[in-house]
C-alpha cells in the first residue's frame, strides 16, 4: 500500500501598514498571499546516519542542496555554507524546543524537499514559510522557533497559516482575522522592485533610532484603523501617503516614489524592508495603463489585489 510522505505548507506574506513600528507594539495590517512555500519529508526504505535537504526555487531549479547528519545537523557537503548553517540552526532548536518528536523522526527520513511558489528574491516569505512548516513537523511553537533563529515581530507566522487579512500586535503576539476586501481592490496593484533587501538590515537601522517613538506610534495606529475600514480608492491613495510620509521621517530614507516614480498618477507605498522587494499601488487610471508605466520602468512583476492576496471566499481571478 503506499503512503503519500508527510508534507507540510505555509502561505507568503506582505505587511501593509506598521512596518518597523510593529516591532514595538504597533497595529499592523498584513495579508497572507495566495502564493507560499511546500515541504516534502521523504521516509527512508531503510536507516541511514545523514539526509538530504533540497530546496527549489518557482521555476524548479535546485538553489540548495546539502546533506546532514542526523545526530548534530551538520552538513557533511552543501553548495552554500551559510545556508546549511541556518538549516543546522533550525533544526537543533527544533529539536530542543521537542526533542522526542525529532529525535524520532528524523530517524526516518532520507530527504526534505521544499519548493516555493515565487521568485525567493521577491521577499514574500522564503524563511518565514520555512520556520512554519518547521514547527508544523516538530510540533512546536513557530514563534519560539522564529525567536530561536530569525527573530523579528512574527507577523509573517501570523499570515503563514491564515485564510484571510488580519491584524497583528505585540506583546502575545495578538492576531485578529480581519475582512480585508476594498470594493476598489481592482484598482490596487502590487509591483516587484527588482531589488531584494534584508529585512534584518532594515530592522537594525530601525533600531539605531534614540528617541521615543509614542507619537509615531500613535499616527500608524489611526492609519492601520482607517486603512482597513476605508471605502473609496482616493481615501486609500491619502492614508498610503501618509503613512510613507511617518516612515519617511522617522527613518529619514526617501519614499519610493519620489525616488523612482515622482511622475506617477497615483499612490505608492513600499512594504516591508524600505527600498526593494514588493511596492503597493493605486490609482483610478485603467489597470493596463498602469502595467504599461510600470513596465516602461522596467518592472515586470505586475500582481493585481485578487491574484496576489489571499482572502478566504474570494474568488481566484487569474
């Protein structure tokens, strides 16, 4: 009889509102994505002393690959040592946050596989969907796990395993499911920069900053509330403004669309670590006159609301 390995999902992610602040107990509005990350365990025939870790990109290829032992989750060979050092991290902290359930399991396998679903240079989720199904096999807390490898506030474990929008604050973390669906989500549009950034860089400078943070704070959370209960597409186009404007000044880095889309009719709002990965639009020109814009800018990377977000009982348009 045969049985389909142990397999694992997790969904990306994007941060809408509360970038930064977050990390200090700000609401943030984020959103899983429709597109996310696999894991495969494969069981060996019989007992072997190391496994296989493979990990592939959207398009198939093998941008990973690294054998271990299974006693301290050291790589014997692998094709990028840092990597195979974050893997050896997760695994033993896996283990030490449960070690009778990976103790035993691993004994079983011959290889892990996982796949993505985008670009990993696109920055929705590769280490965050990594962590979650991680604690999805060792039966772990997945934030215990995050705080034991990456860090970082956990909104994207949040989204990881949602089927819809949700609010995130710290301390808990407190996640709230929320119904995140403009009646003008056809006029919100998401664009890849072409320059993937360090999300852990950005959170250091943020870090730098020496003074209290109450009164931005404050500011996020009003635009995180009028952002999730806004109705029309102009109001949406102010509060994105302004919340770029909060982070602008705080961070004193320039917004992203006086730096590369000063001409733009619309809104442009930069999501996640400021200046690369994914950038939120609107605007009340046609969606194909916005495409054109962007492409002319030599950004192919269009994703429309509905394709890109995942929101539970919309209807997928492709």
């Amino acid at each position: 009889m045969f049985i389909h390995p142990p397999s694992f999902s997790a969904n990306g992610k994007l941060l809408l509102t509360g970038e930064y602040f977050v990390l200090d107990g700000a609401v943030a509005l984020a959103v899983p994505t429709r597109l996310g990350q696999k894991m495969v365990i494969r069981i060996a025939s019989q007992q072997t002393k190391n496994f296989i870790w493979r990990s592939f990109d959207s398009d198939g290829t093998c941008w990973f690959e690294g054998e271990f032992s299974k006693d301290d989750f050291n790589s014997n060979h692998d094709n990028d040592p840092s990597i195979a050092k974050r893997l050896t991290e997760i695994l033993n902290a896996a283990r030490d946050l449960n070690a009778e359930f990976i103790s035993r399991s691993i004994n079983e396998v011959s290889s892990i596989e996982t796949k993505l679903d985008f670009p990993r240079q696109w920055g929705l989720g590769t280490s965050s969907t990594l962590i979650a199904m991680m604690a999805q096999w060792a039966k772990v807390d997945p934030y215990q796990l995050l705080a034991e490898t990456f860090g970082g506030s956990g909104y994207d474990l949040a989204c990881a395993e949602a089927d819809q929008s949700l609010l995130y604050q710290l301390p808990g973390p407190v996640v709230k499911p929320v119904r995140f669906s403009p009646n003008f989500s056809e006029q919100i549009f998401f664009v890849y920069l072409n320059k993937k950034q360090n999300s852990r860089e950005g959170i250091l400078n943020y870090r730098k900053i020496q003074r209290p943070l109450s009164q931005e704070m404050a500011e996020i959370n009003i635009l995180t509330d009028e952002m999730l209960h806004c109705q029309t597409q102009s109001e949406f186009a102010r509060i994105m403004a302004a919340h770029e404007q909060v982070v602008s000044q705080t961070l004193k880095i320039e917004r992203a669309k006086d730096v590369y889309f000063s001409d733009f009719p619309g809104e442009i709002k930069s999501l996640g670590a400021w200046g690369g990965d994914f950038v939120m639009v609107t605007s009340d020109r046609p969606m194909d006159w916005v495409a054109g814009y962007f492409r002319e800018k030599g950004m192919s990377v269009f994703k429309t609301y509905k394709n890109l977000i995942k929101e539970d009982g919309l209807e997928v348009v492709r």
